[in-house]
C-alpha cells in the first residue's frame, strides 16, 4: 500500500495548501495519448466497468461543497481555506478529464450515471461540510487502493503514468481533508467526536465492501485480495482518523 507518510508534511498547521496546490499544477506527470496499443481487448473490458465508475466519481462542480466551505472559512476567519478547496475541486476535475481522455484513446464511452456514485453525492449534501468531507475522503482512501490495483492490472505505460499521478495527488487530498476534520473536531464535544469516528469506520466497511463486490475482478487483477483490500482501506482509515485528532501527520 501507499503511505501517508509519503507526503512528507511534518507540519500540517502551517503547511501552505495553496502555494502546494499550485506548485503541483505546473509539475504533472506527462502523459502521451498518442499509443493506442498498448490495451489488449481482455484488458479493456477488465477496466471498463470501473475505470466509467472513477471517471464520473472524480468530476465534480462542487456547488454545495463551496457553499459550506465558505462558512466554515468564514467561523474560522481562514480565507486561505476556501482557495484551497477551490484548487481541490480542480485537481478532481482534472482527474476526471484524464481518465476521459484515457478512454477516447480506447474508444471506452462515458456512462452518465452510477448508482455507488449517487449514493455518495446524496451523502455528500445531506450536512455540513464535516459530511461531505467525511464521504470524500472515504471515496479518496477508496481511490488509493483503486489506482494502485488498476496500475498494477496492465501493461499500459500510460495507465501506469495516470495512476501514478492520481496517487501523488489523493495521497495529499487525503492529508487535506484529514486535517480539515481535526479543524471541525478540535472545537467540539469529545462525545460527538467519538461517534463520527465510529460512523467514519462504518462507512468505511460498507464501502469497501460494495467496492469490492462490484470491481472485483480488477482488483485481483491488481494483486488485490478482499482481505488486503479491506486491511489497507482500513489502514488508511486509522492514519486519517490519527490526523483528525492529532493534528499532525505522524512521520515514521
Ligand atoms: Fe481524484
Ligand atoms: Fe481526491
């Protein structure tokens, strides 16, 4: 699995999400549509399912998480925040064009709905903004995993190059929105803080199982077994619930 701690930010409070944010749209990995070879049919069908399922779950306009971002920014005194959000609703966008485009090459259409995908959106606006970024980053440990497997399921180099782009950035969405939960918690009930834990780690299991239910054969493509997959999302889970109430990313 990947690491949190790949990210390297050992000072989450005064760590600059814009100035990284912004440092990072002009260091992407290039990526080269020109070979379209590089798929076998098996391989293509293989990804079908679930690399439609991640393309539309990437894309977002993000209205209503824009409006609870501005509150939260606005209780907190923190204009900063609601730039950087605003750079995070841009990196899911890209991503989303990047798997786009990934499927033109292989002539893989778009679908326009998915009922996972639904579920999370509806989740998503049923509250504050501590609901949608409790779903997000759920979706986002989900995608560490996800992108991990789909490199490791072909021989595309191009994929290969995705994934590991997708990585970079959940790696560091993770750590983000980790840290804006341990904002929200910091200034509330210990209780409460508790039971959104056991909710987190709820949503969690269901998740992954409905995951792996659907886009099974891609992850044993990817060298993934249900028990490694559930291991490692639940991994993520405990180092993103460490962030939430430390504060801080803790570098082995
Ligand atoms: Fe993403
Ligand atoms: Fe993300």
């Amino acid at each position: 699995m990947v690491n949190l701690n790949e990210t390297k930010i050992d000072n989450l409070k005064g760590f600059d999400w814009n100035k990284y944010f912004e440092y990072n749209s002009s260091h992407l990995i290039k990526l080269d549509y020109s070979n379209n070879k590089e798929l076998t049919e098996k391989e293509k069908e293989l990804i079908t399912p679930s690399i439609r399922a991640f393309q539309i779950g990437e894309g977002s306009e993000g209205k209503h998480l824009k409006k609870v971002v501005e509150k939260f920014a606005k209780k907190t005194n923190d204009e900063e925040y609601i730039k950087a959000m605003d750079w995070f609703v841009l990196e899911e966008n890209r991503h989303s064009m990047t798997l786009k485009k990934y499927m033109e090459v292989y002539g893989i259409k778009p679908i326009e709905k998915n009922w996972i995908d639904n579920v999370f959106r509806f989740l998503r606006k049923l509250m504050g903004l501590e609901c949608e970024v409790v779903v997000l980053v759920t979706a986002e440990m989900i995608a560490l995993s996800y992108y991990t497997a789909l490199s490791n399921a072909t021989n595309s180099k191009l994929l290969k190059d995705i994934c590991s782009q997708m990585l970079h950035d959940e790696l560091r969405h993770v750590v983000f929105q980790s840290y804006t939960l341990h904002k929200i918690s910091i200034i509330r009930n210990k209780f409460i803080n508790k039971i959104v834990r056991e909710i987190r780690k709820f949503l969690m299991r269901i998740t992954l199982n409905v995951v792996w239910i659907k886009y099974k054969d891609l992850f044993e493509k990817g060298n993934y077994s249900k028990e490694i997959f559930k291991k490692d999302s639940l991994e993520y889970l405990k180092q993103s619930i460490d962030i939430e109430k430390t504060g801080e990313l803790i570098l082995k």
